[in-house]
C-alpha cells in the first residue's frame, strides 16, 4: 500500500499494533479494509507475524481524531 501512512508498535516485539492511514480506505467497511492489509502483508501475516491489533482509518478519519 504505497499511499498509505503505517506505524507499528510493540512493547514485546511478538504482540503488534498497526495503525495505517490510507486514502483506499475510504468508503470502504471494515472488513474490506482489513482484506487490503492481509493481502498487502501476504504470507508473513501468521508466520513471522502472529498477533498484530489493526487499527484503520482514510485520511479524513484521521483528521477528524486530531480536531476533537
């Protein structure tokens, strides 16, 4: 995903929290925005990778969590 902004976190380096911001998610449900990560992640996701929280959001999610 090219487009989008990634960060991930983890206090223990085997549980993992990424927050992406992408404008491909925008109009899209949930589960459509997690099929976009699990398929940009591919394989890794279950081998190197095992527990990982996702946190989604389009730009203009974003946005709207930072003027609040």
């Amino acid at each position: 995903m090219p487009d989008a902004e990634v960060r991930v976190a983890s206090d223990d380096n085997v549980h993992y929290v990424a927050r992406v911001v992408s404008p491909a998610f925008t109009g899209k449900t949930r589960i459509q925005r997690h099929r976009l990560v699990h398929a940009a992640m591919g394989e890794s996701l279950g081998r190197e990778i095992h527990a990982m929280s996702l946190d989604l959001k389009s730009p203009e999610e974003a946005g709207q969590e930072g003027a609040g």
